[in-house]
C-alpha cells in the first residue's frame, strides 16, 4: 500500500474493502470435456436458482411494492434487518434500499433506518427527520467527510426528505434515522452531553467539561479525523482514557426528577458512550497487524452495541445499511477483520436479525483510487462488466428471474443444487472506498440469510461538498 500510513489506517478504518489488486480470475477448466461438465452444471443451478427466485419490477422507492412481499415472510418477526451493498456508492443500492424500508414501514411495522455513520450525524438528522429541525444539506455536507462522503448524495437526501413527509403525516407514529458508527463524534453530541450535566448536577460541570478538552472537533470533519490519527499513539490512548473517566462521571450523575428525566439520564449516558467509544477507536496501534485486527473488531462490536441500544430503547424495529462485510455472518477478510458486525447482532438476537446481502453482474460506482486520500476531488466514478468465471456474480447474473433489475432470493431454502453450491467460497464483488480491492471468497449462504442480486447498477448522483 503506497499512502501514507495515517491516510491508509483511516480507509481501513472506514473501509471493509482495502486497497489491493483484484483477484485473478479463478482458473479454466483443463480440457473442453472438463470445460463442458461445469457449463452443464452451472446449468442446473441457474435453473434451481430461478425456479425459486422472486422477481423484481424496479429498485426505484416510489414504485409499486407488491414484489417486495415475499421479503415479509422471509424477514418473519425479525427485530433488525441489516441489509448490504456490494459498493458504497451505487445509485441502485441506495434506491433500493430506501425502497424497501418503505416498504418495511408501511408493511411490517418498521420504524428506523440505521446506517454506517457516525452516531452524532445520526442524532442530527434524526432531529430533521423527526421535527424538521436543521438543513439535512448541511448536515451531509458537513459531516459526510472522508469516508464517510459516500453517503453525502441525492439518494441518501431522498430518504431523508421521504422520512420527514412521513412524520408529517404520522406525528403519532414516527420513523427516525440513526447512526451507528463511531469513527467520528461531532462538537454537537459533546453539547448534548454537557447540557445534560449542566441541567442535573452543575457542580459536575468543570469537571467533565476538563476531560473533553483536546477531543471536541475543533476542525471540519475530515481535517479532524486525519489529524486525530496522527497524533502519537500514546496520546490517542490518553484521551480515551479521560473520555472513559468522563462517562463514568455521567454515568453516575442523579437521573433528575419529574417526568422524562430517566430517559433523558438514559440518553446522556449512551451519548458519553458514543464519546467514549469514538476515542477508544482511535487508540488502536495501526501500525501493527493485531492492532488493525483489534481496532476492527472493537468497531463491529460497537456498531452491534449502539444499534441494540437503539432499537431497545426506542422500541423500533430497525432496517440496518452497511456494507455487505458489515452486516453478514462471516467475514471475508478475518486477518483484518475478526468478526462482524452482523454476527454479534445474531448473538445478540438469535433469529431475530436476519441479514439481506446484496451482489450485482456489472455497472458502475463511486470510489476513490487505490493511492488517493480520501477526499471528494479525488472520488471518481468507476465501471466494471461482467465478472470473471466462477465468480458467484457470474452464475447469479445468468439467472434472468423475468427480465427485471433483479431478484430477491431465500439462501436458507434454495432447492438443489442451488443450495450446495451458495455453500461454497467464491470469489466475490465487496467494493469499499477504495479500488481495485480484493475479490475474495464468500460463500453467500453461509453469509447471509437472504440475498437481492441486481444485473446492473449505476453510480450515486453525490452532492456538493465543503472541500474538506
């Protein structure tokens, strides 16, 4: 890897696809009679494949929903649905995304839409969604920096603009926006969390207020971020040991009186978390090969634990957005990344969560090359055709499903020889921010419990950004 180290440990942070060369092409059979006996059975898979394939009209939010009611029974009486996405930036994996959280919403009672951003952006646009409050615009140009920019686009603001339209007409029964992320923790959540100090126990104020100097942004937030990671690794460690100390504090500050003030002392004390949190992962040595490992790990496991809370504490079922490597089962790169997201969240639930994977035949996406930092004038728009043989995509794009943009299929119950075959590691499209990436082997039934393949995607329309 060529870019600096700090800029390569904050992609790998941020990032479930690490910049390397693709995979080679799996091999070709030896000889035409070897050659002819996997084309017949590829055959019989697609065949099973579409035997049990339910097709898809459109990946567009506004359009009709009766094909998406399969996916009522599939997901059954699941508390969180984390739903993937084979790039970071494709229009068709957002739109969809949005398309089917409406449906959730409308059809099973769905009432939060939770994504792979910081908390603090999460509590910000949830205050949008919920009450109208601030310019979602802003927010996203704000706080969508490095990284995290992928989601500053047309798509993400769609879903926004769709879930305030809701609230309006339902006061009574809302929907909200969350985040689970914690690789940035903007000044707005430290307010949040001292006001709160200040309402039920000033005296503490000073205090608290000294163990959060040097760790409340004082920069846009990419700049921030960049510069948070550089600093020497045992002043990174200092500051997480005071954010710990200072949760501590609010964690046993008086929850107050009179009507609200539990679940406001509740609030208070995950906002500190998150604080905590965020600062705990960037005390990671990344020069290191196990503290890369243990960085990614403390970060899926924090993603886990925010979206439980949320979802107990606000009694909602959750449609969860992340990346495939995020919310599957098994991770395809366990050097970097021990385990996921996904399988806490099934520790966590049991069969309760259920995971929807999501793969494509070809198209393009937004991503950044493999030796730029992770600004918006680098990000470009990339296109890829069908995938090599024996690629998962490859046999999935031949099962046509009707013709559509795609199809939604069950893994957990695909007919024979369908189902052995999912079974199998393959090489397999889960493209970060960066690329190239790595194509590495994922056996989809073993990942995921459901699975949308899409024949072909277009880019994100992304929105203007600070600069930053």
């Amino acid at each position: 890897m060529k870019r600096h180290r700090a800029t390569a440990a904050l992609t790998l942070l941020l990032s479930l696809a690490t910049t390397a060369p693709a995979l080679a092409a799996p091999a070709t059979a030896g000889t035409r009679g070897d050659g002819a006996v996997a084309r017949t059975a590829g055959d019989r898979v697609v065949r099973a494949v579409e035997r049990a394939a339910h097709p898809l009209r459109s990946t567009e939010p506004s359009a009709p929903d009766g094909d998406l009611r399969p996916l009522d029974r599939m997901i059954g009486d699941a508390r969180v649905v984390g739903m993937g996405e084979a790039t970071h930036s494709s229009h068709d994996f957002f739109t969809l995304k949005q398309r089917t959280f409406r449906h959730l919403v409308r059809d099973k009672g769905f009432r939060t839409y939770a994504l792979e951003a910081p908390w603090s952006t999460g509590l910000r646009l949830n205050d949008y969604v919920l009450h109208g409050k601030g310019d979602p615009r802003r927010i996203m140009r704000e706080d969508f920096q490095d990284a995290y920019l992928f989601w500053n686009t047309r798509e993400y603001l769609s879903l926004l603009t769709w879930m305030r339209s809701w609230n309006r007409d339902h006061p009574h029964d809302p929907v909200r926006f969350m985040g689970n992320d914690v690789s940035y923790a903007g000044p707005d959540l430290y307010d949040r969390v001292l006001d709160h100090v200040r309402t039920t126990d000033p005296a503490a104020l000073p205090r608290i207020t000294e163990l959060y100097r040097g760790l409340r942004p004082d920069a846009a937030t990419g700049p921030y971020m960049r510069a948070y990671l550089v600093k020497p690794l045992a002043e990174r460690r200092a500051l997480a040991e005071r954010a710990g100390r200072a949760l501590e504090l609010v964690r046993a500050l008086p929850p107050g009186h009179g009507r609200g003030a539990a679940e406001a002392h509740r609030w208070a004390v995950q906002n500190a978390r998150t604080l905590q949190q965020t600062a705990q992962q960037y005390a990671f040595d990344y020069a290191t090969e196990d503290g890369v490992a243990a960085a990614m790990l403390f970060r899926d496991r924090t993603m886990a634990d925010n979206t439980a809370w949320w979802q107990e504490e606000t009694a909602t079922k959750v449609l969860l957005s992340a990346h495939n490597g995020h919310v599957a089962y098994r991770s395809d790169d366990p050097k970097n990344y021990p385990k996921s997201q996904g399988a806490f969240l099934r520790d966590h639930y049991g069969p309760r969560y259920v995971t929807l994977g999501l793969t494509f035949g070809q198209g393009s996406f937004n991503a950044v090359g493999p030796d730029d930092e992770m600004l918006d004038r680098n990000v470009r728009r990339f296109t890829v055709g069908p995938d090599a043989p024996g690629s998962n995509a490859a046999t999935l794009d031949r099962a046509h499903a009707d013709n559509g943009p795609g199809y939604l299929l069950d893994l957990r119950t695909a007919p024979a020889p369908a189902g052995d075959w999912l079974r199998q590691p393959r090489p397999t499209r889960n493209i970060g921010t960066a690329y190239p990436y790595p194509e590495n082997p994922v056996a989809l039934s073993r990942s995921f419990d459901l699975l949308i393949h899409l024949h072909r995607i277009e880019a994100a329309e992304r929105l203007p950004a600070d600069g930053a």
